[in-house]
C-alpha cells in the first residue's frame, strides 16, 4: 500500500466507510432509501388528512418539525454536522400516525423529543440505536397518558376543520378479540379506513400497497412483514376456530400493517441475516396475538416490537454465519 496515501483515498468508491449498521451492499444511500419509505406512507398520510381534518395535519407537522429541531440541536450541542437522511422525518411522520386525532397538540412535539433524543442520539445516532424511536415515543405517551392514547377517533370521508368524534364502541378487532364475526360492512371500512381508531392505523389498504412499494424497491425483505402477518393469520385461524372475518379483523385491524412493513422493518432495530429476519418475524407475530388474545389491551404493536427490539442482538449472535475455517 502507498504510505503516502491515505485510506480514504485508496478505497472504493462504491463501499465507504463502514460504521454502524446498517451495511448495505448496493448503492442506494440512507437519504434516498428514507425518501421512498416517506413517498410509501405518503397515501396513508393524505388518507388521515382527509378523514381527520386540519387537526391530523397539525400533529405531522408538530411531530415531523420537532424531530428535526430536536436532532439539530442534538447536533449543534456537540458541535457535529447535522446529517441530512431524512431519518428524523420518517420518525415524525410514524410517531404521528400511531396518535390518535384528538390528542392535544403536544403530544406529538413531546413524543418526538424523547423519540429522538432518548432513543436515537443517546445511544449514537442513526444505526446504533437499539429501539425505534417512533415507537419509544408513543411508548411513554402511552403509558402516562393512558386514556387520551387509547381513545379510538370516528373518521369522517371528508375534509373537516370542525371537531372529532372519540368512540367508545367496539372496533372490529375488539369484536374479533371477542371470538364475534365481523359482518361485511365491517370488512369494508376496515380496507378503507373508515374506522374508528388512530390515525392512519385505519388505513390498511394503503398501508398494504406502501409496503408492497418497499418490497418492489428492494428497501426491505419479504422475510419480516410476511413471516409475521403469517404467523398472525395461523394464531387467529386457530383461536377463531377458522373464522375468515376473525383472522381479516388481526390482519386489516389495529397496527398490523403499519407494524409488519414499516416499524419491524426498521435496519437499525431489525436482524441482520436472513435467518434471523424470518426468527424476528414469527417471534413478532406469535408476542402480538398473545398481546391480544391475554392481555386488556386488543393491540400492542408498539411494546412487542420494543420488546423483540431488545432480543435482536442475542438474535444476530446466533445467526451470524461462521467464518469459512473456523470451527464451530
């Protein structure tokens, strides 16, 4: 090697540096592959706009502009340049479609604030992070504020500025929880939406085609979203004693959709080997029905996830593959 060369200037430009993960051995860098995660649930977040009016805009900007003020002034503190991936934006944007509409207004900033700070920078940015912040966020604000988080909001078809509905009757998935059938109606809004619940958790559809985009983009795998919306379809068809509108209500209902394809999939809180992706998976889908099926809750998407989170890396330990020549 040329002494007089440094590293940097001997290397490939087609691998940089390698740091955190995640390693990604193609071209595509972290800021386009936020971009198409943000242009996947882009249909979902308009979708929300329409059925809970001007206040579901408010809570994407709150909670997208606090994430971004929340890592530039990580950044400035320390005196680092502020990366520009988009990453804090997909944090805003998740943690503001798990909240419900009528929440006040500070939530989302404050749920952003932890989401960032607490889950992201402290443990060393992008890649090093060990729960999704998005989903720590919505943790603490669902466990201090217990009853404006677990309100499931009326959506309306149109556009309105005036105020919003918060339900107290069964949703299809309680209904299935339940062991009822769901009738066809029910079947129907769960696909479109119209549905009380939070707010863009409702739009499953939309969700479905999002992450269907993801897969066709290459930005994640098949293994984790299928393995466990699987495992979810085996569990229900079981406990509903083969009932199709049970097992439709686990798929389409609550945070499934938004959970399998956009949170679980997450690079830095996910497996890295293909194995343990499919372990991740199942493991995934297995907690949720017990979630379910045991617990006062009908969903807990968000503390199974961070709960598997923390299972990663005794994951990746027993998957990674063994060096060629070195004895098992």
């Amino acid at each position: 090697m040329d002494k007089h060369r440094s590293f940097e200037e001997l290397r490939s430009p087609l691998y940089p540096l390698m740091e955190a993960s995640p390693h990604l051995l193609f071209r595509e860098k972290t800021d386009r592959i936020m971009q198409l995660v943000l242009f996947a649930l882009l249909p979902s977040v308009v979708a929300s706009i329409v059925f809970f009016g001007f206040r579901s805009l408010l809570l994407y900007l709150i909670a997208i502009g606090t994430c971004l003020f929340s890592e530039f002034l990580w950044f400035k503190i320390r005196k680092n340049t502020l990366p520009k991936d988009y990453s804090a934006a997909v944090t805003g944007v998740l943690l503001a479609m798990s909240l419900p509409a009528s929440v006040p207004l500070w939530y989302p900033a404050l749920g952003g604030a932890i989401g960032i700070i607490l889950a992201k920078e402290l443990f060393g940015g992008i890649g090093r992070n060990l729960l999704n912040p998005a989903l720590t966020g919505r943790a603490v604000l669902r466990l201090v504020f217990v009853t404006e988080m677990s309100a499931n909001v009326q959506p309306h078809p149109f556009f309105s500025l005036g105020g919003l509905d918060v339900v107290s009757s069964a949703t299809p998935l309680m209904d299935a929880k339940a062991g009822e059938s769901l009738s066809s109606g029910q079947l129907l809004d769960s696909l479109t939406g119209l549905i009380a619940g939070k707010n863009a958790e409702t739009t499953a559809i939309l969700l479905l085609l999002g992450g269907l985009f993801l897969l066709l983009k290459k930005v994640i795998t098949w293994r984790i979203p299928f393995c466990m919306i699987g495992t979810v379809v085996i569990i229900a068809l079981i406990l509903g004693n083969g009932d199709p509108t049970i097992v439709f209500a686990h798929v389409f209902g609550g945070a499934t959709m938004l959970g399998a394809f956009f949170m679980a999939t997450d690079y830095s809180t996910s497996p890295t080997t293909p194995k343990g992706e499919i372990i991740y998976g199942i493991c995934c889908g297995i907690l949720l029905m017990a979630w379910r099926t045991f617990s006062s809750m009908p969903e807990g998407m968000t503390f199974i996830l961070l709960i598997m989170n923390c299972f990663v890396p005794l994951i990746d330990h027993w998957m990674i593959p063994r060096p060629y020549g070195v004895k098992k």
